[in-house]
C-alpha cells in the first residue's frame, strides 16, 4: 500500500510541476480580476488558506484579493459567513448546500463581487461511507450566478498534495466561471 500511495503522490506532482512553478493559472485569474474590476473573497475550509496564499503569489494582488478566511470549524461557518447550523445538520458540513451558503455568506456581509468557498475531506481520517477522504465541494457565485461543484480526488494523495488537488480545481473552475460570466 505504501508503494502504491508513493507512486500516486509522484505521479501527481510530476503532472503539476510545471504549473507550479509558472502559476499558469494563478495569473490567468488574476489577468481576468484586475480586466474585469472584480473583487474576490474566499472562505477556505479543507484548502486550510491554500488558494489565497496562490493567488497572493501573484505581485499586485490586493487590486483583486479582498478578503479572505480560514473557516475550518463549523463555529466559524456559521459566525464568520452565516452559515444556518440547521444546513449543517441535515446535510452534513461537506456538502453543496453548505459550500453554497459559504459564498452567499461571503457576497452578503463582505462586499466582495466573486466569492469562492471549500469544503471538504482531505483526510487520511474523516472519511464516512457517504462521504469519502478526496471529496471537495467548491461553491462559486457572484450577484447573478451560484454554483457548486462537487469534485473527488485521489484517496490516496496525502493530505498536503490533497489540498494542493483541491486548490487547483477550484482554480480551475473559478477561472472557469469567470470567463463565462465576464
């Protein structure tokens, strides 16, 4: 199993490698923010503040980033971005209707036009049957449009190459979003 693990991590970051160092799309979003005058805000939860220190890697940052938090307890879901507990409850804090609430959170106390939210299971503990290590939800939205995706990565990635995982698709989907709406 270790071999295996090994094997899947490489991979991995071997496919990466050059996006990392170049932060392809890092750039690309922050090319379409400052075009666009658009404001970002993101609520990180299993991406532990991941996705805005990449898109801070970018020199000029603060024309786009506007604020950003680190909600890893349910607690502050529901004090920082107003997150109803009820949401938590029925459908569990990894799921789309709390990744949505997180982003509808974000646009309606913070002021921000684009708001990005994750929520998911990094591992290697948390995991239930419903509800796997490698899933993510990712919600998006601004004033018009609101989305959740629900993305699974390996299970066998370890957790810092997990969150690097779950970074880059919300990279992804968010350049993604932009460039459909903007």
């Amino acid at each position: 199993m270790f071999l295996k693990r090994l094997l899947v991590n490489s991979i991995f970051i071997i496919k990466n490698i050059v996006p990392i160092i170049l932060l392809s799309k890092e750039k690309k979003i922050a090319k379409l923010l400052i075009r666009n005058a658009l404001r970002l805000s993101i609520a990180e939860s299993c991406t532990g503040g991941l996705i805005s220190s990449r898109l801070t890697d970018i020199s000029g940052s603060s024309r786009y980033i506007f604020q950003n938090f680190v909600t890893y307890a349910n607690v502050a879901k529901i004090s920082i971005l107003g997150v109803n507990p009820q949401t938590i409850e029925q459908n569990g804090v990894v799921s789309a209707q709390v990744a949505i609430e997180m982003v509808e959170g974000l646009l309606n106390k913070y002021n921000c036009t684009i708001a990005l939210a994750t929520t998911g299971i990094a591992g290697p503990l948390g995991a239930t049957e419903t509800k796997p290590v490698g899933l993510i939800y990712i919600g998006i939205a601004d004033k018009k449009n609101k989305k959740s995706y629900k993305f699974e990565a390996n299970p066998l990635l370890y957790r810092r190459i997990m969150k690097y995982a779950f970074s880059t698709k919300a990279l992804e989907l968010l350049l993604d979003f932009i460039k459909e709406n903007y």
